[in-house]
C-alpha cells in the first residue's frame, strides 16, 4: 500500500503567511489531484495548518470534509502540531494531541486512529503509552531513533505498552554504512 503525504513545518524556514499561502497552493492541487484520481487517498496532519486554511479558504475545508467521510484522505497524528517528541514532558506532548484531535474531530468530522511522528529526530519514552491513551494502536514515523531498521518493529513504552511502528530510522546517524 502506499498513501502520499506532505508534512509542512510549522516554523522551519519561513514565516507564518509564507506557509499559509504554500498550504494553501498544496491544498488546491491536492483536491484537484483526487477529483482527477479517484482511486488515489492521501494523508494530512497537523490541526494548526487546517485551522489557519479554514480562515482563509473554508471552501476548501468543505472539499476536504467531503474526501474525509469518503475515506480517500485520511488525518493521521491529529496533533496541533507535529510534535519534537525528544525533549517536552509527556503532558504537553498529551495536551497538543488532544487539542488537535477535537478540532479534527469538531470541525471537518475526521477520527485519527493513526499516530504520526514525522521527522521527529528521535522519540520520548512514553510515546507509546500517550498513544495508546488516544485509542491510537500503530504509528507511522521517521527518523525514530535508535537501531531500529526495519520496515516494522514494536516500540515499547516505559510501562510495557506496545506499538507497532511503521517507518525507517532514515537519515539517522544510526544507518548501517
């Protein structure tokens, strides 16, 4: 199976409009691309970014509403924003979760059953009991951490929760040579 992505920093390399109009360009061939394709599913994430389109373009919203209840885009973390799962408690990590998933869930109608940590350089060691708590039983991420290479392993967490991973360590200064 393959679904495409794009993850888009919050703040990385450009201001806040900066970002808004790329969404935004992205978010037009994105729907264009699916009514095009109908075969084709995507995955979106982080809240703050709808949050900020449905300011600018809530007809936009509405296309995305529709491709949702269809199944062919699929919302995966539902955090505000992507977490940095290295350095913060677990309770912020808890807090921006659960803000995300309302707003998925109160404002374009989309239950995230799939956690996301994209780019996270690593990860905190309550990871799969914070997901776990949001009902939330695989991951999909990058950059994890430590040796595992492989396309699927079990992550565990601190207290013995398990959760299965689906992603490489890629880019990792711990890739085999």
């Amino acid at each position: 199976h393959l679904m495409g992505t794009c993850h888009v920093d919050v703040a990385w390399h450009g201001d806040e409009e900066q970002y808004a109009n790329y969404l935004e360009q992205f978010t037009v061939i994105l729907l264009d691309m699916l009514d095009q394709y109908p075969d084709m599913t995507y995955m979106i994430e982080q809240a703050y970014h709808y949050r900020k389109l449905k300011e600018r373009r809530p007809d936009l919203i509405e296309r995305l509403k529709k491709l949702i209840a269809e199944g062919r885009v699929e919302v995966v973390g539902g955090m505000i924003s992507t977490a940095d799962s290295n350095m913060p408690c677990s309770e912020s990590i808890v807090r921006n979760q659960l803000l995300g998933l309302r707003w998925f869930e109160q404002e374009i109608g989309a239950k995230v059953e799939t956690a996301w940590l994209v780019d996270a350089f690593g990860s905190h060691a309550q990871i799969p009991q914070v997901f776990e708590s949001f009902k939330m039983k695989q991951m999909m991420s990058t950059r994890f951490g430590g040796d595992k290479h492989h396309d699927y392993f079990i992550a565990e967490g601190l207290d013995g929760t398990k959760l299965l991973v689906a992603g490489r360590d890629a880019f990792s200064l711990n890739l085999p040579t």
